[in-house]
C-alpha cells in the first residue's frame, strides 16, 4: 500500500502513525498538498499604471504591487485558502486496513482528512496563478483559474436565493476547489448536462442548497466537496477504487469527527460512531 502519491493536481500523504496516538484518536490522516505559484503582475516597462485583459478579453486598468502589498496579499490567499479546505471532512474506512491492536482490543482507523496550501516556485507548482492589482476606478475584472486581481479575496455577492436574499463568495476559495479536482456543484445533473458549458449560471446551483454550496455561488460544504480526499485515499489503498465515485467507499462525513471502531478478541468488528467536533 503507498502512503505517499504525486499528481499533477497534489501531492497526498498518508499518515499511518496512529498507534502513538492514544486508542480514541487512532485515525489515519490524509494529507493533500497543493503547491501554487502566484505571479506578480504588474504594468509594461516598469510603469505605474496599465492595462490587462481579463477573462472576457476587455482591457482593464491596474498598477504597479508595492512589495509590502504583494507579501500581504500573497500570504492572505495561503492561510485563508488553506484554512477553510482543511479539518472539514473525514472518511468512514470500510474495508479491513489500518488496524491496530492494543492488549486483547483490535482498533480500525478511519481518515481524517487534511489540507496545506504551500506557495513554491513555478518549476515546483501543480497551479499556476497570474494576479493583478486594480486600479481604484476599476470595479471589475472577470477572473478564472489562472489569472485573478487583488479583489478576488473579498466577499462579495453572487447571487439570490428563491426568497430574495444574497448569497455571498469570495472567489479564491471556489477556485482552489477547482484546482483540486472539483466540478461546479450543478454539473452532470438534468440543468447542467456533462459535455456542456459548466460555467453557465445553472451550473452553479438550481436548489438553494446547491447555490449556497462553494462549487455553487456560496461558501458551504457538503460530502460531495471530499471528493479529491476519496479518490485519493482510494488509489493509495487499492481499495474502493470503483466504488468511490457512487459513493459507496470511504464515505465522507462534514463537520464530525469519526472516532476509531474498537472491538475485543472474538468479536465482529463493531459499527463506527459519529460525534460532532
């Protein structure tokens, strides 16, 4: 079995060593890296104002980053992209694997499901960003996965719900889940056929609950959002290799935290327990 896969998307390693742990938190835990370049982009030759096109190809206003600017900047989409992916999900193991026996007690971990955001060098990157810094009079720029301005961290309104309210995103957050693997929330069902053009509003959400989703418009999650911990821990196992996807192996749990399953000598392998965090 691997405990560590390189991809063109992340890094994962499996953290095995939950026999030092004491018995209630002999979890596995699996750990995805996402190594990404940020780009400074400033202004032709050395000015302090310009243009660049964003993603509809409409030339927009910007300036020159300060390094004082960029340092803060750069550092605020690494720890806030990285704390909202990471400690939300785990995974419930149902095969036979990570077991640990402790006197005459069999344990079985399940996964906890980590995240690190690192920024590297381009050589080093499996993303690669170009960012720009607005001009003041610019109020929009119409980012995608490659190219965002300095606003694309703010939360801003995105869309209305069925009873007139706003639900609000900030941009960057949504983006690492694409980098990540994930689809917009709507994509593959009736409103958003696969094959079609996922960035259509539909694609974002018909149902409240999937407008308020972060593949949607909103900042929420949902088990479907674990999806690159669950193909991942299931390629490094062997395990649920086919299942994963119907959801039917390593089934994931938001917000709770799984404690192992435990069970004496001569007994059947006991049901898992879910507590909240």
């Amino acid at each position: 079995m691997e405990t560590e896969l390189k991809t063109a998307t992340y890094d994962a390693n499996l953290d095995l060593r939950y026999a030092d742990r004491a018995p209630q938190d002999q979890n596995a835990i699996l750990w995805l890296t996402l190594k990404v370049h940020l780009k400074q982009i400033n202004p032709e030759g050395g000015a302090e104002t310009g243009t660049r096109p964003d993603h509809d190809k409409k030339p927009r206003k910007i300036v020159k980053w300060t390094p004082g600017e960029w340092a803060n900047w750069t550092e605020a989409y690494r720890s806030t992209g990285e704390k909202f992916w990471d400690r939300n999900f785990a995974l419930y193991n149902d095969f036979m694997l990570f077991l640990n026996r402790r006197a005459d007690w069999t344990y079985r971990a399940h996964v906890l499901c980590r995240f690190r955001l690192k920024l590297v060098k381009e050589s080093e990157a499996h993303h690669r960003i170009n960012v720009v810094k607005l001009d003041p009079s610019e109020t929009f720029f119409r980012s995608d996965s490659a190219n965002y301005d300095n606003l694309d961290m703010n939360s801003e309104k995105t869309r209305q719900l069925s009873d007139g309210t706003w639900v609000e995103q900030r941009a960057h957050i949504h983006e690492i889940g694409h980098i990540l693997g994930l689809r917009h929330v709507g994509y593959g069902k009736a409103h958003c056929p696969h094959g079609s053009n996922s960035g259509k509003t539909m694609c974002y959400g018909k149902a409240d609950k999937d407008r308020l989703n972060i593949m949607g418009n909103g900042m929420a999650l949902s088990k479907d959002n674990a999806m690159p911990w669950r193909l991942a821990v299931a390629e490094m196992t062997g395990k649920g290799t086919k299942d994963v996807k119907g959801g039917r192996a390593w089934r994931p749990v938001v917000h709770k935290r799984i404690y192992p399953d435990g069970w004496p000598d001569g007994d059947k392998p006991r049901s898992w327990v879910i507590r909240e965090h």
